[in-house]
C-alpha cells in the first residue's frame, strides 16, 4: 500500500524515457516485470504458513514471528530505499541485486529446519524482497507517458502473476512443502536477469543531501491536528491488526480443515479483486470516502464470520464467499484509503502523507498482527489425534472479527470528515492509479 512513487525528473535522459514511455513494446516489458515480482510474492507468502505448520511442525506463535517479518522489512525499506537505491545505483540494477541475492536466501531458508534458522533467513530475504515492490512501481512510472492510465494496466499482470503461481502450486499440492519457495527462488533469479535487460533507470536524487525527515515521511505529522485524518490513522493502524490473521493463517485454516487446493482456490480473491479494481471509479462516484471505508471494514467482519463458520462438507459456500470477499476488503479499504490520503495532503508533503501511512499499517500494524494472531493460533492449538483438526478455527476466526468489529464501529462514530473529502470522489483515472 501507498502512493506510488513519483519522482521529479531529473535532466533530459530521463525526459526522453518518457517519452518513450507510450510505446507499446514499454509497457509490455513492464507488464513482465510486474507478472515475474507478483509471482514471487505470491509463490512464498500465501502457503508459508502451512509449510510452517505442517512441514516444520512450528507452532501458532512461531509462524505469526516469521511472517511479521515482512512487516519488519517494510519499517526498515524505505531507508534502503531512500538512502541508496534513488542516489547511488540505476533501479534496474538494484533491482536485480536484491532478486539474486533474495533467491539465494529464500533458497537457503529452504534448508532449515529449526524456528530460528528459518526466521533469520526469512528476516534477510525480506529485507531484500520488500523493497522491490516500490521500486518496480517506480521504475514502471518512469516509464509510461501517461501513469495514470497506463500504471492500472500494467500493474494488473502482477495480479495475474500471483493467481497462476496459486494455480500452478495448487495442482501440484505441495502447500505443505518446501516447493513453493524453491519455485520463489528460482523465478527470482530468473526475474534478476530480466531485470538487467529493463530499460536504464538512472537514480533520481543522485547528489541531492538526505533528510531523515524526507525518508520517514515526518512532514506528514502535521495532518495528524487534524482530527478526521488522526482517526483515519489509527483506524487503519487499528484495522491492520486483525487483517494479518487471514494472511498468516487463512492457507493454514484451508488446510487443516480439508479444503480441496486451497492455494488455487486463494487465488479467486485476486480475481475478485481485479473486478472490484475496474469498478473503482464507479463506486468512488456515488460513495463518499468515509462509506466506502465503511464497506471496506465491514468486509473483513464479515470475512471472519464466514471463515468462523464455513466448513468445506456442510457449508463451503461461507469459506468461498469469505475468499471472495477479498476484493471489497482490499480495494474498498486500502484504495480507497490512499485516495482520502491523496485529498487530504497538500502536493508538498503527498508522496510523505501516503509512505507515513504505509509505516503505520504495512509495517507497524502488520508486526502487530503478525504476534498477536501467532499468539491467538498458538493459544486454540488441540491435542493431536486421529481426525482431529490441530486448532479450534472457530475460536480463532472469532478474535479477529471481533477485533475488526470493533474498529468499525469506532471508525462509524469518530470519522466525520467534512467538505471535498466526505462527496464522492470526481469519476476519473485516479482511483485506479493508486492501485
């Protein structure tokens, strides 16, 4: 999440790549790019938690503390980001860098099988991963004519990407294996050298003096006095926490409960996403920012209510509607939530307003979700038996919705914001930009 990054463009060669940027042989590279990082992501971030539970037999509180890693790498990224990849080196290259050196890592996390082995090596490689994903964002900026309307199109292969890596490793049935990352790693190093053949992204701020304000987004504070902004901050610091609980566990959950290729099945969330994606704007032109939040928390409620109740022989419809789902909870929560931060900040402080939300909800909240589901999972484990499921699911879905229930109704109470911010929003490219 975030807005995604727009540099100013520094002297004529970077004036002529984008120009460049209309050509269709561009944007079909770029859509490469963006389908060979979204496979990676999603090879190793879906089914680690059931390779984790059922392959290294780790317990609830063990997989909540390896998949906080991301979190971690996305508090520590932007001064990667910020301090060397936009001075010193091309995007491509350090884009490269961090794919091979990643693969090897996510290789090597393959091989151990011990709780702090495995954590250390998924802390290293998302430390390299993470920061790939604004990068890719900003070098495909770069490089189109008009982001705006070409940014949602490409991008969309990174969706695409995720569900036939889901696909592919749902037909395998190897969610409780190493495979997936193996085919993470490998694609990894495929996309590394792909990456070298991109067209030249030279560092933006090369020479420019750096600002720790600048890195962590500080000029952004000053929203906070404003009281329907501060809410909206805590709200999704807030709503962050329970969110993790389906990340983390949700490919577990399907697992245990003897739903059939759950990571094939996942993947119907991402093509529920594509379509609420392109209906966006019609949704932003007839609901104000603050009801489309609204269906967006609401959405995660009732996610967890589902997934409380679904079970694949008697009611497996609650658990594909609970899939499903995925496409309100996303678009009508984080895109939307981008969008109220796009209204609310002066074009200054933008690009600071949007990457201090990401520090709170992708890294700060996210952390927080991560511990705290591993400790509810770990807290509803059962004693192992013959045909016994090893958490109660129900017990544990529970927590979150009625975590995120109540984030809903405190955001219904306190978040009243007033003038341009609370009418629909203008029917244009912009809801699907900040995709």
């Amino acid at each position: 999440m975030g807005r995604l990054p727009q540099h100013p463009r520094a002297g004529a060669a970077v004036s002529a790549v984008v120009v460049r940027g209309a050509d269709a042989g561009i944007r079909i590279r770029l859509s490469a790019m963006m389908f060979l990082q979204y496979v990676v992501y999603g090879s190793w971030l879906v089914t680690m938690g059931t390779f984790m539970g059922q392959g290294l037999r780790f317990d609830g509180a063990q997989i909540g503390a390896v998949y906080g890693t991301p979190a971690l790498a996305a508090i520590i990224s932007p001064f990667f980001v910020g301090m060397i990849a936009d001075r010193f080196f091309a995007t491509e290259r350090v884009l490269a860098a961090l794919h091979l050196v990643g693969a090897a890592l996510l290789l090597f996390a393959t091989t151990q099988g011990d709780f702090g082995g495995f954590y250390g090596a998924m802390l290293a490689y998302t430390l390299c991963f993470m920061p790939t994903l604004a990068l890719t964002n900003s070098l495909a900026f770069d490089h189109l004519g008009d982001p705006a309307r070409e940014f949602p199109r490409v991008r969309v292969l990174g969706t695409i990407g995720w569900i036939v890596v889901g696909v592919v490793i749902g037909q395998l049935g190897v969610e409780a294996t190493a495979v997936p990352l193996r085919i993470g790693a490998g694609v990894s190093v495929a996309l590394a050298l792909y990456c070298l053949t991109l067209p030249h992204t030279p560092p933006h701020n090369a020479g420019r003096a750096l600002a720790m304000r600048d890195v962590l987004g500080l000029d952004a504070l000053a929203l906070l006095k404003d009281r329907s902004f501060l809410v909206f901050v805590l709200g999704s610091f807030l709503l962050c926490i329970p969110l993790q609980f389906y990340y983390a566990f949700a490919n577990l959950f399907l697992n245990e409960v003897g739903m059939p290729a759950p990571a094939r099945t996942m993947t119907l969330g991402q093509v529920s996403e594509i379509g609420f994606m392109v209906l966006m704007p019609w949704f932003l032109a007839r609901l104000s920012v603050r009801w489309m939040l609204l269906v967006g928390m609401a959405a995660w409620v009732a996610r967890y209510v589902l997934f409380a109740w679904g079970d694949p022989a008697s009611a497996a419809w609650m658990l594909y509607l609970g899939i499903i789902l995925h496409g309100v909870c996303y678009d009508f929560f984080f895109v939307t939530g981008q969008i109220y931060v796009d209204q609310r900040a002066d074009v200054r402080i933008r690009a600071a307003a949007q990457g201090f939300i990401a520090f709170v909800t992708l890294g700060v909240g996210q952390f927080v979700g991560s511990w705290l589901s591993g400790v509810v999972v770990k807290a509803h484990e059962r004693p192992a038996g013959p045909g016994i499921v090893p958490h109660d699911w129900h017990g544990i879905w529970l927590v979150p919705a009625a975590g995120a229930a109540v984030v809903l109704v405190l955001f219904a109470a306190l978040f009243r914001p007033d003038g341009r911010e609370a009418a629909p929003v203008a029917l244009d490219e912009r809801a699907t930009a900040a995709a």
